[in-house]
C-alpha cells in the first residue's frame, strides 16, 4: 500500500503559483534535511500533498527519493512529477518538516471541474474562513 507525505508550501498564496514555479525547473525536487525511512513506500504510487495558505489544495506524485551526501551534510530530495493534482481542502495546523500521510487521512482529488468543490480560489478561502465548507 502507497503511503504519502505532506508539506507546508511557504511562501505561495495560491495553487497556481506553484504551478508556475515548477514550470521553470527543469529537475522537479523538493529539499528537506531528514530523508524518510519508508521511502520505498512513498515511490510506490505515494504523492506529497501541499498545504498552502493552511489548507491541502492539491498533491504530486512521487517519483523518487534520494539521499544526497553523508553525515551532518547529507540531505534529502523528494522528486515529484507533473502535473499537480488538485484535491479537496483539508485544513491543517502548522507543522515543521513534513508528515507521513496515510492512504485513509489524504483528502480525494477533485473528479469535477464543474463541482462546487472546484470553485474560484478566493471564494473556496472565504468559505473556510467562515466554516461554511
């Protein structure tokens, strides 16, 4: 069974600019220090979902995970694929680092791209705002 990984996306505002930041990479990887010890699970159709603006708004795809250098040096990189996938908001607490996340806690994708779910960023944020969604 897949498992997945959760992330603080800092710094972006919006699932469209991380969007546009990955279009400019040429290799698709995210840094972290501590490099997981179930990494087998994760590259086994796992995904590394994106909290942004503390909510989950969407995930990618694991490819890889390599461990670069040695000792207090070494570190980690989490290659993902594109495209991003959009899911349902799931709020989240603040955390450092990133989580394992599994199969049964990781919000659905979003199917519909006419559904409720899937309406305009800025209206989707004011609706959690108030608690209404």
């Amino acid at each position: 069974m897949a498992l997945h990984m959760i992330k603080l996306c800092v710094g972006v505002e919006h699932v469209e600019e991380l969007e546009a930041y990955w279009r400019g990479e040429t290799r698709r990887a995210v840094h972290t220090r501590m490099s997981p010890k179930r990494a087998d699970e994760l590259t086994e159709g796992g995904s590394l979902y994106w909290v942004i603006k503390g909510v989950i708004q969407c995930r990618q795809t694991i490819a890889a995970v390599e461990t670069l250098g040695e000792g207090k040096a070494s570190r980690c990189e989490i290659v993902v694929n594109l495209p991003l996938i959009r899911t349902h908001a799931a709020p989240r607490r603040p955390f450092q680092g990133w989580r394992y996340l599994k199969p049964e806690e990781a919000p659905p994708d979003l199917d519909d791209p006419g559904s409720a779910a899937s309406a305009p960023p800025e209206l989707a944020r004011k609706l959690r705002e108030l608690g209404a969604w």
